[in-house]
C-alpha cells in the first residue's frame, strides 16, 4: 500500500512537469521588438532626441540686455568690483536649478563683472543688445538680497 503512494506521488510530479514543459512549448514566440534606447547622462545626442534646452549650472541665468550706465572701482553688497554696470534685462535665454530671485524683463539691475574684464567699456557701454551670462549669489550682508555676477558676455550688434 505504502507503494502505492509513493508510486502516485511519483506519477503526478512527472506529470506536473510534462504539463508545464509542454505550456512553454506552447506559447508563441515574441516579435523581435527593437527597443529604444535612451541616451546616457552626459550623452552628446540627448538634445538631438529629447529636445530639450541645455541646461545650465546651478544658479546660473542667461540673458539679452543693454547696459545703462558703467561703473568702476564699484561695491555691491560689500564686494568690490573693478567694473560693475547697471543692466536694462531684456530676455532671459536660459536658466539653471535653484534661482532664488528670478531676473525679469525690463528689470534694471546692478552687477559686478567677475573673471572677465571688459577691454573696451565705451563699445560695451554703446551696445544695444549684449547676451550675458551671469551666476546669482546671496549678499553677506543681508541674505533676502539676490546679487549677480556676470562672468560672460558677448555684444550681438
């Protein structure tokens, strides 16, 4: 009797397994699908395929403008200048992560000139239009108080 049983058990095992060999044989085979590939961090391509703008480093703003009056030997918020201008903004180009106090249209604003030093303030100061490139920073002074520094510009006209 106890042959039996283990005869039985034996029995529905196999065919437990002849079952499910036979439902794999079964199921049809899958198209040959081309998967899409998405490109890397720091991919070349990734613009050509998402469209999307570049972007730019943390707190960082790029804008059109015309420069309303030059000054030298400057201070703001008590960091000294060699050139520092007040900027008529004119159209933000692009933006990077974590501006506190966004730029806008037709804004006036004061900032200092950081790394590049223009050669000729009176061809800078007569420009109608000039892209920049600037980087926000809090004042040390007093912290609600946005600050920028322009570290690239080219004129446009």
């Amino acid at each position: 009797m106890n042959n039996f049983f283990y005869i039985l058990i034996v029995v529905s095992l196999l065919s437990c397994k002849a079952t499910s060999v036979a439902q794999e044989a079964d199921k049809p085979e899958e198209l040959n699908k081309s998967k899409i590939q998405r490109p890397a961090f720091g991919d070349p391509r990734d613009n050509e395929i998402t469209k999307m703008p570049v972007q730019l480093a943390p707190n960082t703003v790029g804008f059109l403008g015309a420069i309303k009056e030059l000054k030298k030997n400057n201070t703001i918020c008590s960091k000294n200048y060699k050139v520092s201008a007040i900027i008529r903004v004119g159209k933000i180009t692009s933006t990077g992560s974590g501006i506190v106090n966004a730029l806008s249209t037709d804004q006036e604003f004061e900032m200092g000139f950081i790394g590049v030093i223009p050669k000729n303030l009176e061809s800078l100061k007569s420009a109608t239009e000039v892209s920049f490139m600037a980087r926000e920073n809090l004042c040390s002074d007093d912290m609600g108080t946005k600050l920028y520094e322009i570290f690239s510009f080219k004129i446009l006209d």
